[in-house]
C-alpha cells in the first residue's frame, strides 16, 4: 500500500483507498472571502434607512407609513413572483421599496405606489437579469415611470393638516378613478418656491426637516449621519456623495456669487429637495455606479452639474433624479476609460509611434 501523510493528523501508513471523505476541492476565484456578503450589506442599508423612516413618519404622519408600505410591497411581491428563487432574501427589493417610497409625495395615491415599486423591480431589475445586472436605480426608474404617467398626483404637495392622524391626500383613491375626497390644500416645495416665486426657505428647517417635499428628502442632516454609517463600513463609496457635494456646491456658488438676486445660495442647493439621499443612497449604488476610484469621481461631479444645469435653467425644479439616471447610462463608458494599468505592464504606444 501506498504511505500518505497529509499533514492533517492522519498516520504514516493509511491507506489512500480508505480517505474517500477527503477530496481536491477546485473553485473558482476570489479564495480570500469576506463576512460582507450581499444579503449582509443590504439589510445594513435598511437598518440605516429606519432613522429617516421614523422622522418621515413624524412629520408626515400616517400618509408616509402607507406610501412606504405600498412601495414595498410592490416591489417585494414583484420580487417574489418573477423573481429567482429567495431572491427576496438578499434585502434588495426592501431597499427599492424603500426609497422609492421616500421620494414620494405623502399624499401619493397608493395604488400608484404599488405599481411603481412592481415598475422599478420588474423593469429596472429583473428584465436585465436580476441583482447586479440592471443599469439604472431601480427606484429612480420606477418614480421615473411614475412621473411620466401621473404628473399631477406626484407633483402635488399638500399642506401640513392640524392633525398628525390626517391623511395628506386622497391616499386610498380608486385605481384610475377620480379622487373621491374633496381637493386638499396644496403647498409648494423650497425647491418650488425658490424656482417660481423667488422664495427661501430657512436653512434650520431644510436640515432638521420641517419643510413640504417627498416624504424622506426633508432632513439633511439625518440622511448624512446615516449615510455617513454606510460609507464608516465601506458599504458605499464616499468618492461619489463628496464629488456631487463640491460639485454642487462650487458651480451653485459661483452662480450666486455672480447674481445672488438671482441664483440661490449653495446651502440651499445642497440641503433641499432630493439632493442628500439620492448622493447617499441613490447614486451610491454598487451595481449602477462606477468601480474604479477614477470613475467615481467623473461620476460625481457629471451628477451634481447636471443637477445644478436643471434647476436652474430647466423647466423643473428638481433635476436629481435625471441626473443619476443619465449618469447610470454613462457607467460602462466611465468604466473603459478609468481602467487603471495593471501592475507591470507599459502602456501601448500608438500605432506608428517610434520606439
């Protein structure tokens, strides 16, 4: 018989036919594995999304918890049905949910938040083949959708009832039926009034959050300590929200100090609308944004211009959400062309260049 001595504390003289349960286990790279999986670094995302749940529901009472709800559900069940098998496991349809319902108005219908979170996840996720395969934000392009088929009811921002128990709208409207409750009174956003009517808004009210807007984009500050959690355990990269913060903040500057009759301050471009959670959770995200350090930063800044280019000269007052989608279609390219050189190679000449 052949003598084998494994190293494992096994004899000299054991016979090979005898060691079945021992096998040449062959797989593919990485062979250093980390604790950080998928499922892991999602739910940690949702952890940090529960802060900004709590003070939305603060100020908006009851009306957020059921747009958030309806998202979720949407876009979970849509998940569950088309879906790989416990593929709803991982958390990411949670998060998709999530900020979908975030960006919402609080008196958003809920069947059209429901449609827009089965839009999100079916449209922008599972017809390219599943988690780490779409292109765009799953939840931008579902209020994508959702701005496209109902601008009225999205663009609608009703004003704060004496009540926490009130509902801000017609929540429970038919499916593509006329509201049956009486039209609210309706507001406008910081971001409105500054772009219509030449308002401000106090720079204390858009930190802390007590302004009209979607129902997750109101407290700046909150979204960057939170955000800031994720980016402490490397759950997001921070070269993408500081790239589009300067970038805002320089180009907004430089137009306020040119015409500040004109243009607002940059501290309130950087604290209204959707700017602090879609750079920290938004443009952030793994699969739609660049992997190279380089492309980070071009996306970044590509982001915060055109944000600024829309607000500014555009017909909305929001441009944040096109923003991230127009640089989420540019991520392959950004990629090519921030590829580092591999360790030991020389660059390649051009084509008729002498040695």
């Amino acid at each position: 018989m052949t003598e084998w001595n494994v190293g494992r504390g096994l004899d000299a003289g054991t016979d090979i036919d005898s060691l079945t349960e021992i096998r040449l286990r062959i797989a593919a790279s990485p062979h250093l594995r980390t604790a950080h999986s998928t499922p892991r670094i999602m739910w940690n995302v949702v952890g940090s999304l529960v802060p900004i749940l709590a003070v939305a529901i603060y100020y908006f009472g009851p009306s957020a918890l059921l747009v958030i709800a309806a998202a979720t559900f949407g876009s979970v069940l849509t998940e569950r049905l088309f879906g790989k098998k416990r593929s709803t496991a991982d958390g990411s349809a949670v998060i998709t949910g999530l900020l979908l319902g975030l960006i919402l108005p609080p008196g958003f219908p809920l069947w059209m938040a429901f449609l827009g979170g089965m839009f999100g996840v079916g449209f922008g996720k599972l017809i390219f083949g599943g988690l780490g395969q779409n292109v765009f934000n799953p939840a931008l392009l579902g209020r994508a959708f959702l701005q496209a088929a109902f601008p009225l009811a999205i663009t609608t921002w009703p004003v704060q009832p004496d009540s926490w128990w009130s509902l801000r709208g017609d929540n429970f409207a038919l499916p593509l039926m006329s509201p049956s409750a009486p039209d609210v009174v309706t507001g406008a956003t910081p971001l409105g009034l500054m772009k219509f009517e030449g308002l401000s808004t106090s720079t204390l009210d858009l930190m802390i959050g007590s302004t009209g807007g979607s129902i997750g984009e109101t407290a700046g500050l909150l979204i960057l300590v939170c955000g800031g959690y994720l980016a402490l355990r490397k759950y997001l990269d921070w070269r993408i929200p500081l790239s589009i913060f300067l970038t805002v903040f320089v180009f907004s500057g430089g137009l306020w100090l040119l015409g500040p009759d004109r243009f607002p301050n940059p501290v309130f471009m950087l604290f209204s609308g959707g700017l602090m959670l879609g750079a920290m959770y938004m443009a952030t995200d793994m699969v739609t944004s660049p992997v190279t350090a380089a492309g980070s930063w071009v996306f970044g800044i590509g982001v915060g211009l055109l944000v600024v280019l829309i607000r500014v000269w555009g017909g909305l007052p929001e441009g944040v959400m096109y923003a991230i989608l127009f640089m989420n279609a540019l991520v392959p390219f950004i990629n090519r062309a921030t590829q580092p050189r591999v360790f030991g190679q020389t660059r390649r000449k051009p084509k008729g260049a002498e040695a």
